[in-house]
C-alpha cells in the first residue's frame, strides 16, 4: 500500500489516440479535469499496458482494502 500512496494522486485516466481522442499522443491523466497534475506519457507501451497501469491506480488500494476487510 506504501507505494499506492507514495504515487501522484488519482484518478488517472487512460487517453489513447484514435480510441479517445482524434490528435495528439497517448497518455495518462493523473487528477480530475480541473484537478490536474502533469500528465504521464509511456514510452514503448502497448495500448493495453497504458490501459492497466492508469486502472492499477485505483484498483490497487481497493483490492488491498477488499483483502483487509475479508481477513477480519
């Protein structure tokens, strides 16, 4: 969870050019639309690589707490 928290908080959001948007690169918005930080771009990523590490952002911390609340 230390590395969760150690990260630039959420949500990220995954923009991939052609699927999202029409031009421009690939990349991974950390914040809310009037929130935000710099954005993250990945360098020799596949479509699916950028789709799961924007995702894990939120999916780490939600599987850790569901694994806490199941070992009560």
């Amino acid at each position: 969870m230390e590395r969760a928290e150690a990260a630039r908080k959420g949500p990220w959001q995954s923009y991939v050019e052609g699927r999202d948007f029409t031009s421009g690169s690939s990349f991974i918005m950390v914040g809310e639309e009037n929130n935000r930080e710099n954005d993250i771009e990945l360098l020799g990523a596949t479509i699916e690589d950028q789709d799961f590490t924007a995702s894990a952002r939120q999916d780490i911390p939600l599987l850790i707490n569901e694994i806490k609340r199941l070992s009560k």
